[in-house]
C-alpha cells in the first residue's frame, strides 16, 4: 500500500492552498467547493497529496495550540537557512531555529499562517531517494 493523502480540516481551504501553491510548489489535483470546501495539493515530486478542507460538520482544530511533535507536515529541504526567511516573508513563524541533532540531520519547524506545523528537513543520509 501506499499513502496515496493526508486531510486537514481548516477554516480557508483556498486561502491555504494558494499559499501553499506559490510557497512551498504544490499543485492542486482537484478542487470542490461548499458544501465542503477541498483542495487536493501534491507536492512537486507528484506522489504524496495533502487534502485541506473545511468540512461544517466538525470546526478546524486550533493548530496553533498542536504540539509539533504531536503532528506536522516536514519536507526535503537542501537548503533550510534560506527557505526558512523566505516562508517567514511570506507569513510563517518560526516555533524552533535550525538545528543540527545528533545524526547530523538539520532541522527547524515553523508554523504556516494557519498554525499548521511544518517541518524543514535536510537529513545528513536521505531516507527516501
């Protein structure tokens, strides 16, 4: 089997998806519109979805108020310094600077602007080609 997406209930489905688009490079799949508000965004290597949608049965989770070691979003990043001030333009906020841990992996988390954990990964041995 394979992980064909991963859902997140939010407030503005759209808004976050354009974000994500002209951000991070993902591209939107499939869209739908209310009842329930979704987009289908795959990021630039096309094998792994994010669904973002905003379902009225159930309100969003604050995500602002997730632990990230609870759940966030991490991505293959060659070159974190950078794309970390270029999100933060953009109007993510840091929630830990870059690290170095013990692997020689380097790491840093911030939050998109709707508190969604991200994670900027750039591992010392990939873990995936």
């Amino acid at each position: 089997m394979r992980i064909e997406h991963i859902g997140l209930q939010v407030s503005d489905p759209k808004a976050m998806a354009d974000w994500y688009r002209e951000h991070l490079g993902f591209v939107c799949k499939r869209a739908g519109d209310p009842p329930v508000s979704v987009r289908f965004l795959a990021d630039e290597g096309g094998q792994v979805m994010v669904e973002i949608y905003n379902n009225p049965a159930v309100p969003p989770p604050d995500y602002f108020r997730v632990d990230p070691l609870i759940l966030h979003l991490a991505f293959r990043c060659e070159d974190i310094p950078a794309t970390l001030e270029r999100l933060v333009q953009a109007g993510a906020t840091v929630e830990s600077p870059l690290q170095t841990i013990p692997n020689g992996d380097r790491l840093a988390m911030l939050r998109d602007p709707w508190g969604v954990p991200i994670q900027l990964a750039q591992r010392l041995i990939p873990m995936i080609p």
